[in-house]
C-alpha cells in the first residue's frame, strides 16, 4: 500500500475485532509518531499507551459514554507536554505538533491492517485521573487502536476540490 492508498482507506473506526495488536505493530505505530514533524522539533506529544480492559472502559466513560473507545484493544492518550509556545503565526505549537504525530498513527495503522478513530470528546479531568497523567500536561485527543471489525472501505463524503482549493489568491 503507498500513503495515497492510506489516506483514501482510512476511516473512523468505531467496531472493533476482540483481537490484540501485536506488539511489533504497536511499536510500528509509535515509532511513526515518534518521527512526526513538529515546530522547532519541539516534540511535544506524550502518549500513554492503554491495554488493561479496565482502565479502557473507564477511559471509554470519560469519553462520553462512547462504548467502541473501551472495546479497541488499545487507547492511545494523546498528550502534550508544552511551555505554551505560540507560533509567528498565532497558533499554540503543541495541538498542532500532537495532531501531525496523531495522523502518523492513523496513515500507519492503516497500512498494517488496523483501524482508528480521533476522539475529541471526552472529560481532561476525568481522563488525567483515570492514567495519572499530570495536571500541566495536556489531552489532545484520545484515539482507539485495533483490529476493524468491518475493514472495507468506505466512500468518503467529501467537498469538491473546487470549494476548498484557491489558487494564487483566495
């Protein structure tokens, strides 16, 4: 599979298999975010990595009672240790730095035969008391890791290039 094919298969799992990720392609996927660009190679993400069925449906409470959270094998809590740097631009580095590593997780998890979903909905405080995380760093997002029960693709509905593309000027 290239990236192409990656980024057109991907999509937000929310049914997994009752099937572990193997420990080879755990370390696959964190090792891709572990190469992801950030600003200034701040490298701010922090992830804690969930496999305890426990701790996962906890985790899947915080997250709006979304019960496919606490079904994945694996819960990455996706986090940032940052001094709040902002950019030239305006915009804190560390959301943006943990996303790049987060799409690096999906594209990856893709090409080994796994599935994802971003979770952006879902209580800091609850979450940081479920793992112990510290009160200074901060959840970016919570993304379920794991085998698709369904792996088909599927059509994604998506804008035409012609609303989102400007060329030269908007």
């Amino acid at each position: 599979m290239n990236i192409f094919d990656a980024i057109k298969t991907r999509k937000s799992v929310r049914k997994y298999l009752d099937k572990p990720v193997e420990e080879e392609k755990l370390n696959q996927i964190l090792e891709a975010a572990h190469l992801a660009p950030s600003a200034s190679n701040r490298q701010e993400w922090r992830f804690v990595v969930v496999q305890d069925k426990d701790t996962r449906k906890k985790l899947a409470q915080a997250a709006g009672s979304q019960s496919f959270v606490g079904e994945a094998p694996v819960v990455l809590a996706a986090c940032a240790e940052t001094d709040g740097k902002v950019m030239k631009c305006g915009l804190p580095c560390h959301p943006i730095n943990v996303a790049i590593a987060l799409d690096h997780i999906m594209l990856t998890a893709v090409e080994l035969g796994l599935g994802t979903c971003w979770i952006g909905h879902f209580d800091a405080l609850e979450v940081k008391k479920i793992l112990g995380i510290p009160e200074e760093i901060v959840i970016v997002g919570l993304m379920p890791l794991g085998y698709p029960a369904d792996p088909s693709a599927i059509q994604k509905k998506r804008l035409s290039m012609d609303q989102i593309i400007h060329m030269e000027r908007w």
